[in-house]
C-alpha cells in the first residue's frame, strides 16, 4: 500500500532532475546549481554552477554528485562536502546514455551503459575510457546479455539486481533472472524504474508502483503532470518521490513524499 506523507509546492524553479539519497533529495536549481533537501523539503544545502546545466542523467552518492549533460557534452563531478566541482569533456560524438554506476571511489567513477558496455570516468585525469567488466560486481551480467541476445527482454532495468523488460504492443512485461516473469505495465511509461525491489512505470499522466505483486497507481493533480520519480530507504522504510509540473508553467511544480 502507498500512502502520502507529504507535499510540497515550489515555484520559480523549473525542476527536471530528482535523486534520493538515504534521507536527502537532490534537484535541479533552474539551470545554475544544484539543491540538496531533507525529507520535509527544508533546504540543507546548495551549489551554484558557473555555466548553464542541462542534466541529461544523473547519479548520487553520499554527498557526491555524478552529472551527465549531454548538452554541454561533459559530465560534471559535485562534492557538497568538499565544495568543489569537477568538469571531464566527452569525446565529440559521444552519444551514449549511461545505465547505472557499477563501482564509485573518490577518484573515478565506473558506470555501465545500456548496451553492456562499461566507462570509467577519472577525475584525477579528466578523461573518459572504456574498461571491462568489473570482477564480480554484476552477479547477473551474462544472464541478462543473455537475455537480450535471445529475445527474451530489450533492455535492461537494473544491471546489479537483475531486472529487465520486453516491450509489447500494449504493456511492458517484466522480467527478473532470478524469478522469471514480474509482472507489466503499462505501455504509456517513458521511464521503467526499480530499486529495492520497487518496479515503476512512470509517465506523464501515472505512475504505477509494483512491489510485492500489488501495484497502486498514482495520477497528478489537475493540470499537472509527471516530470519526476525516484526512491529511497529511510530507517527500514521504502520512501518514493514524485515531481509534478504545472502544464502552463515549467517553474511551478509539486514534490510529494510517499511510503510503502
């Protein structure tokens, strides 16, 4: 059962990006910076950018963050706790999208991409370079290559956990290596999310929540829509956030806090 904790309005901020962290939630200042906010939406910290920042995806951890602007054609490195900020440039043409971090230390960052392939990204020397896999840090790697191989899912959900999907022409099944087939959603999702064992289907008009066989599908308020989605374990608790846009104004949104 999900259930609402809590809401909150925001304007004059065109929020696009949304990570959860352990007890934090990160977004997007506009496109000059970064807040970082607690679980009753109180900012607790901030970072301004010194150029436009178009996120195309981004990850966090602990109070690093990990930000592909595909715009800029660089990928940033944030440290709230060491104030700074780190800029590598990506090769020209680089077009790949970026799936999961695999491995993160405080000098590079390993990420595998949705076709399979791994990067490693070092911030001691500002460059980006393929590498192998990574020894025994996705257990179900080949099972899922396997998979996609023989057509029994297109992509990937999660590389380390070992979920994928298969589009049909009306819903999204879903698969895991362990347990075989999960459940489906619906075909109207831009975005298939799982963590913890929480499946999503998030798109603009609904989000469906899958966990534990049950599913609760949530609709924005009138005139809004989804922009938004992400998950969180908070003292044992499973904690999801969603982001919604007001359809005749990008910077008035809505951030509201559910628990399962």
């Amino acid at each position: 059962m999900v259930k609402k904790l809590c809401e909150h309005c925001l304007e004059d901020n065109d929020i696009y990006f949304v990570k959860t962290e352990h007890d934090k939630i990160f977004i997007n200042d506009n496109y000059q910076g970064l807040f970082v906010l607690d679980m009753k939406f109180n900012c607790i910290d901030h970072m301004q950018m010194d150029d436009e920042l178009f996120i195309y995806e981004g990850f966090v951890h602990d109070e690093e963050v990990f930000l592909h602007c595909a715009e800029n054609n660089c990928i940033i490195y944030v440290s709230f706790k060491k104030r700074s900020k780190k800029i590598v440039n990506l090769p020209n043409g680089f077009m790949t999208s970026f799936n999961e971090v695999v491995r993160w230390t405080d000098k590079r960052v390993d990420l595998i991409c949705g076709n399979g392939r791994f990067y490693r990204v070092d911030f001691m020397d500002n460059k980006i370079h393929k590498v192998s896999c990574p020894d025994n840090s996705l257990p179900y790697y080949e099972a899922l290559c396997k998979a996609m191989e023989q057509g029994g899912i297109d992509r990937v959900v999660n590389w380390k956990s070992g979920y994928g999907y298969k589009k049909r022409s009306d819903r999204f099944d879903l698969y895991s290596v362990r347990d075989g087939f999960t459940g489906e959603l619906d075909k109207s999702a831009y975005h298939i999310y799982e963590k913890d064992g929480v499946l999503a289907g998030v798109g603009e008009e609904k989000i469906e929540v899958l966990y534990r066989a049950q599913k609760t599908v949530l609709t924005p308020k009138r005139g809004y829509y989804f922009i938004g989605f992400d998950g969180t374990t908070v003292d044992e608790e499973k904690i999801l956030i969603t982001i919604q846009s007001d359809k005749q104004n990008c910077k008035k949104n809505r951030m509201t806090l559910f628990i399962i």
